[in-house]
C-alpha cells in the first residue's frame, strides 16, 4: 500500500507544481490587483497541500511522529506569517511573497528528509529571518535618505569582509564565517547586499567616467578580498553584479567588455594560484578519473539526477546522502533525484519567475538608486542560482554557493530573506519615488 501511495505521489507532486508555475506566469501579466489577489490565494492553497502531502509521506516511509509535530509547526507559522504580511502590506508583490515561500516549503521538506535534526533546526532558523524581516519593507519606504551614504555601504562591506579575512574560520580551504556567541555567520552573504546598496548608491550621485573608476575600484576590492580568502564563488556573484549594474547604469557595453576582459585575466589568475579551483577544474572536464577522490560529489550528483529520471524515485526512497555536503551544494541534484528531472525543470522556472519580478521591480521604479538597487539584488539573486545548479549539472565548474531558500544554512537563508524584503520595499516605493 506504502509503495503504492508512493508511485502515485510522485504523478501528484509534479502535477501540483506545473498547476503552481502556470499561476505564476500567468499572474505576472495580470494588471487587474483583484484578480492577482485571487490566484495568489489558490497558488497558497496549492502550497499548502503540497506541504502537507509531502510530511505525509514522510511521516509514512519513517514511522517517525517528529514528523507529525514539525508539520504542524511548519504550516502554523507559515499560515500566520502570511496573514501578517497580507495585513500589514497590502500593496505588495503577492507572487513574489508566494514563490519564496513555495521555495521554503520544498527546502523544509528535502532537509527534513535528508537530515532531520538539520530539518528542525532549519526550520527555526528560516521563521525566524521571516518575521525579523517583516519591518524591512515599512523601514525602506520611510528612509529614503539610504540612497545618500555611499560611503558608508563601502566602508561597512570591506571592513566586514576584512575582518572574515584576518580571523574566520576555515571551511573547505576558504574563510567563510566568523563565529560570534556560538553561532557562525557567513558575512559575504549578508554583504552582498551591502554592496548592491554601494554600488547604486554611488552611480546614483553621477556615471561620470572619475565616479566610475573610483567605484570601479573600490568593487575591486571588494572581490579581492573574496579572492584572497579563497571564496572564489562570492568573489564571482559580486563581479558579475557590478558589471550588470555598472551597464544598466551607463548604458556603455565597452564598461563590458573590459569587465569580460578583466574576468578573463582574473580568472586565469586564479588557476595558477589557487590549486583548488585547478582540482575543480579537472574534476569538471573529465569526473570519472577522480571518481575516488576529489570528483566523487559530481559523479554522485549526476548520478542521482540520473537516477531520478522524469518523475523521480519517490520522496524518501532515493539516496541523496550518497552526496557530499547535499544539503548545501547538491540539493538540486536530491530534488531531481526523490521528484524528478521534469520538477528540477519545475525549479528552475519557479526560480526564473521569482528574478524576471525582480527585475521588473527594477525596470519600473522612477528613481534612479531604487532600479540599480532592484537589478544587482536581482542580479545577485540569479546568478548564485545559475552556479549552483550548472555546478550540479556539470555544465560550470564547482563553486560552493548555496541554492538560496532550499539549501540549508542560516546565513544563506537569512540574506536572502532579507533580499526579498527589500525587494518588496522597493515595490512598494516604485510609484512614489521622485
């Protein structure tokens, strides 16, 4: 009967997610508030089931009452949360708010079955970015002055990834987090956002060609301190958000084109000097000679993708664990491996959805600092997604960033948490900005 129940969940999971990613295309070109309202509530309803169907399972394939209670927890504060939020801002981008938490719900669901203890833990650590973040919005609309402290962006965001630099702990050969009280931070991915902030903020007073040196120069410092602490996958997000921000900004493609060149050069730079990205380097070309060593993660993420084929093994019947650090690097490679390669596709789309409101966002808003800000949080957003998965997929090399709401990690939740909420204050302020 179990087995039963699990053949079919995998038609039922897939079916409520493709009905969930139409909602969302469709409302994205719905005008009339009303009715995006409407669909926004039966795309929760859909949430909703999905979660429920998904700790059912759960619940069913382990015996494990855990379970039963960290459900109910779940879909408790989650209901309540977006009933504050409908409350409080009733001007919002509903579908934005609806695609993160769908993005949630399913990073519950894989980490609490991969790893329950890391499950519950997730859990807290996810709610309570969510409610901490709900004053984001109100406090990005009342303070619009935050456009006029550049300096201040550049000052905190290298003094901060200085400090990760000179004593943060170690991890997989690079300084990453500072532990403070017990608890470790990741500070490059609250800083990215800092730097957005930065960046707008200077091209904001002038893209004068001595603004756009000076600017230029002090993002470079910025990622050479990343590059210096071996964090070569943050060091690749904010390089690629100041050259899309510096573009959108001048509208000047040679600012481009040289950026590509400097990539370039950096690049080859770092392959002769750090014999990690070298390793990454092999193991992508060719996987199977390092199978026992260094290209173990690959050849098992393929394998699960393999594994899974189009409508997967079944929830809780695959193996992801095989795979080193999944539940951070990998969990795309476990989504297609327990749900199938056609919800991966499902991911993606969810995923690209959630950007194009970004960058809509941006592309709509009247002030100049408000559209540079939304596209380099867009920016930001994307392209940590475009590395994470053509990591997993082989299609780029490795680069250790997370796959932001779904893989687990406190700092990489909370940073993007705080990512939407800004977004959300800066669709609220997009008419009224002068």
């Amino acid at each position: 009967m179990i087995k039963v129940l699990i053949d079919v969940s995998r038609y039922v999971f897939v079916a409520l997610f493709a009905i969930y990613l139409l909602m969302s295309y469709r409302i994205f070109t719905i005008q009339d508030e009303e009715d995006r309202s409407y669909r926004c509530v039966l795309q929760n309803m859909i949430m909703f089931l999905f979660h429920f169907l998904a700790f059912g399972l759960l619940f069913i394939s382990s015996q494990d009452f855990t379970y039963i209670w960290l459900y109910l927890a779940q879909m408790i504060i989650m209901f309540l949360y977006l009933v504050i939020f409908h409350l409080v801002y009733k001007n919002a981008d509903f579908l934005l708010l609806n695609n993160m938490c769908m993005m949630i719900m399913i990073g519950f669901i894989m980490i609490s079955r991969i790893n329950l203890e890391e499950g519950i833990r997730q859990t807290v650590l996810v709610f309570l970015g969510m409610y901490l973040t709900l004053i984001v919005p109100v406090f990005m609309q009342k303070n619009k002055k935050l456009r006029n402290i550049p300096w201040l962006y550049g000052v905190i965001g290298i003094v901060l990834l200085l400090l990760v630099l000179l004593v943060g702990q170690a991890q997989n050969g690079a300084n990453l987090s500072i532990k403070i009280f017990g608890i470790t931070f990741q500070f490059s991915e609250f800083i990215k956002i800092v730097y957005a902030f930065f960046i707008a903020a200077m091209f904001n007073r002038s893209t004068k060609f001595g603004n756009v040196v000076l600017t230029t120069g002090l993002a470079a410092v910025h990622v050479l301190i990343l590059v210096i602490s071996k964090d070569l996958g943050g060091a690749l997000i904010y390089f690629v958000v100041y050259l899309v921000m510096v573009y959108v900004a001048t509208k000047k493609a040679g600012y481009i084109f040289l950026g590509g060149m400097a990539g370039v050069v950096a690049s080859m730079s770092a392959y002769h000097l750090f014999a990690h990205v070298r390793t990454r380097v092999y193991t992508w070309q060719d996987p199977w000679s390092y199978i026992d060593g260094e290209g173990y993660q690959i050849t098992q993420s393929i394998f699960a993708i393999g594994t899974g084929g189009w409508f997967g093994e079944g929830l809780y019947q695959g193996m992801p664990y095989r795979i080193p650090m999944v539940e951070m690097d990998f969990m795309f490679s476990a989504i297609c491996e327990e749900f199938g390669i056609i919800f991966g596709v499902g991911i993606i789309l969810l995923m690209l959805n959630t950007f194009l409101l970004m960058m809509d966002v941006g592309m709509k808003s009247q002030g100049k600092f408000y559209r540079l800000l939304s596209v380099g949080l867009a920016t930001a957003y994307g392209f940590q997604i475009f590395l994470t998965i053509g990591g997993g997929i082989k299609f780029i090399p490795l680069t250790g960033v997370t796959l932001p709401l779904i893989s687990y990690g406190g700092s990489s939740a909370w940073s993007t948490l705080l990512l939407f909420a800004v977004i959300q204050g800066l669709y609220r302020m997009k008419s009224q900005d002068k």
